[in-house]
C-alpha cells in the first residue's frame, strides 16, 4: 500500500505549470499526525510505503518529521514501513538531513535541466536553492534523484537537458508537464503525447550506452515492467486499489492530486474509515469504474498488464470527471512499451538461437540472458541488462 502524506499544499517556487501548490496553505498538525498513525493500526495490514509530498513538505520543519518518523517506525513497525520524500529542497539543513538519513529516506527533487532553462521554467533563484539543498542532502549520504518535467517549450532542448543530468551525475526521472483538473494554468505547458513517446525513445536509445553511469528510473522501470508483466510505478498499476493520500487537514483522497477536491474526498483520519467504507464513496467509485473501463477499452492491447490504463487521473482531466477514456498519454505509452517489447523479444530470439547451436554441439550448456546474449546493435547494455538492474 502507498499512504501519501500531504503535510502541506503551501510552497515558496512559483513553478509557471504547477497545479499543485498554494502560497498559503495549512501545515498538518502532530495530532493529525496521530490521526493518520491510529488509523492506520487498524486499516490493512500489509507492508506501506509512506511518501511526504507536497505543496512543499519540508516547510511542515523538523519536529514534524521527528515525531511522524518516530512514531511510525515504533507504532506501525508490523506494515514494514518504509519512505520517500518529494522536495525541492531548498529548507533542507543539516538537521533534517541527518534525520532522513537515519531513516533512510530516498529524497526525490525537482530540477528541470540547466540553471537557465530551468529558472526560466520555474522562476528565478529556483535552482540555486535546489543545488544548495542538494549538496547538504549529499553530504550526509542521502539518494537524490531529480525529475526534469519536461514542457512542450523544454521539450526542443531535450539533448542539452539530458547532457546536463549525464555531465553532472544526477539520476534522473522524467514527467511531462500536464494538464490539470484544478487549473488551467499548466494547459499552455502540457506535453503532447506523441513528444513524450519520442522523448522516452531518446532516453531509453541514450541509455542503451549510459546505464552503469546514470539512473534513468523512467527506462529501469519500464524495462522491469515488460519483463515481469507488471507495473511498478503508480501511473502503469491499480493505484485505485492501494494508494491513499491525507491532506494537511486528515482529509483522505485517492491519490495527491485530488487533495482538496472535494468531489474526491473519500474520509477523515480522525474518524478511522476501514478499507471498505472507503471503497463505497462516490470517488473510489468512479476510480473502480475507471479499472473495469480499461478491462474493457485496452483488452485487445498487448501491454494490459503493465500500463493499466495509465493514470486515471490523467484521464478525468480530459473527460470532464466521466469514466469516457483511458489516459491520453496511452500513445506514449505504446511507443515506448512497442519499441522494449520488440529489443527483449529480439534479444530472446537471439538467446534461443545461441542455444540451439550449443545444444546441436553437446549437451552441455545454459542459457544467459543479457550482455553474453545479444543481438549486436553497437550498444553497450540491452533492455534486458537494465531490466535486471
Ligand atoms: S491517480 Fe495517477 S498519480 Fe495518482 S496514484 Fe493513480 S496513477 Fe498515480
Ligand atoms: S498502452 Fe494504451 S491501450 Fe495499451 S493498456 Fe496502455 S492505455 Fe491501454
């Protein structure tokens, strides 16, 4: 289960398509804090990752995190939880930093590319507060990665933004500027479908060459998807099944961004709703019957299992919250799954070819699957070698 812990939807950027953040907003209180804590005791158990996403959720500060982390390594240590952070980290500081690291929190962080087009994007003096936060993160030992959210203008310099995360270390994940049910104010942003195909085609092709220098998470992901059939990030799972999130007032939405929607809102921590009174609200409703939509819409389509029908969100911005179609990044979608489907197909034709020979030799052999078996495209690393990263 993914629990998404909105501490706040305050945040100081003002990034030009971000649908996501108020100036001024409520930061959840230690007693919610609590709330959330209580009512997860009972609510399911299985293992949970908990997120702190935003709005910006450092500004909640560090007693917050002290007590949260405290507490629900101690009272909910039979959910296994473990954690995540999404942050621009310009409030990190040596305290904090040295907390996640005891709690071992992957940090995720936002940087669009280069200091230029990245302040262009998400407004002056952005990127060296992110850098700065970085270096104390990195100091004190913690994972960063960066997601560069790619907009229909960064989009043309997709090659000096990628060669900027290659030059200086940084992992990487991509996302493309969407557009918003909240606001429209991200809709002169948004990335078509067919660009953000094109771009996942770039990145995995540079990949093939970079693998064991860079993270590229989008390329690992989706390699490990097609090979074990699932999905493994939210966008290509059920989310509807397993991802909650609790806004800054212990309201309870199906995922961040519906957080203070409240046609989505589905509960209250403080009331300790169980698993199937949240089911039977009008918004888990409608998320069910986005499932059994794409049931129906992408049965004919080979990669059912590990794209799911994409975000639902995605979808119910452009249908005007109707169950009416899938998420229309579906193009990208198919580009991308086409393009690895066919290279770990071709690589296990090659496999098998290679053991058909060893076979006719003697009957002596064993099958390899990755750098030793490889169709020789001049690359350095297969969709095989990254899905087994
Ligand atoms: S609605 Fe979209 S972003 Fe939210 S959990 Fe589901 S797939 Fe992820
Ligand atoms: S690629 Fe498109 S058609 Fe296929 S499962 Fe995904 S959304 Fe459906």
């Amino acid at each position: 289960m993914h629990v998404m812990i909105i501490p706040t939807m305050g945040c100081p950027a003002n990034c030009s398509y971000c649908w996501s953040s108020e100036t001024t907003s409520l930061v959840m209180s230690q007693e919610t804090m609590d709330d959330i804590i209580d009512w997860l005791k009972e609510f399911k158990q299985e293992p949970v990752t908990f997120t702190f996403h935003g709005g910006e959720p450092l500004l909640a500060g560090y007693e917050f995190y002290e007590h949260a982390l405290k507490r629900i390594s101690t009272e909910l240590s039979q959910l296994y939880p473990a954690y995540a952070i999404q942050t621009n980290l310009w409030k990190m500081d040596d305290k904090l930093a040295s907390l996640f690291k005891k709690y071992n929190i992957p940090i995720g962080s936002s940087l669009d590319g280069p200091k230029e087009l990245n302040d262009t994007q998400r407004g002056p003096g952005y990127y060296e507060k992110t850098l700065n936060g970085y270096e104390i993160a990195k100091k004190h030992g913690l994972n960063v990665s960066f997601i560069s959210t790619f907009t229909n203008k960064s989009i043309k310099q997709k090659e000096e933004i990628f060669e900027f995360f290659k030059e200086n270390g940084l992992n990487l994940k991509i996302h493309p500027a969407l557009p918003s049910i909240k606001s429209h104010k991200s809709d002169n942003f948004a990335l078509e479908p067919k660009d953000y195909g094109e771009l996942l085609l770039y990145l995995l092709d540079q990949y093939l060459d970079l693998a064991d220098t860079i993270e590229l998470k989008n390329i690992d992901h989706l390699c490990k998807a097609v090979f074990m059939k699932t999905g493994f990030v939210c966008t290509y799972v059920d989310c509807m099944d397993s991802t909650f999130a609790i806004g800054p007032d212990g309201k309870i939405y199906p995922c961040y961004r519906f957080v203070d929607m409240p046609d989505y809102e589905i509960g209250h921590v403080s009331q300790k709703p169980t698993y199937e009174e949240l089911m039977q609200t009008k918004a888990e409703k409608l998320l069910q019957e986005y499932k059994e939509f794409v049931n129906e819409d992408c049965k004919e389509c080979k990669h059912i299992d590990y794209c799911r029908g994409g975000c639902p969100y995605n979808a119910l911005t452009i249908s005007d919250h109707k169950v009416t179609c899938v998420d229309p990044h579906c193009e990208a979608y198919k580009m991308i799954f086409d393009k690895i489907d066919e290279m770990m197909n071709q690589g296990l034709d090659f496999a098998f070819e290679e053991l058909d020979q060893t076979v006719e030799k003697d009957f002596n052999f064993t099958l390899n699957i990755g750098l030793e078996n490889q169709p020789k495209t001049g690359k350095k690393f297969t969709v095989m070698d990254i899905a087994l990263k």
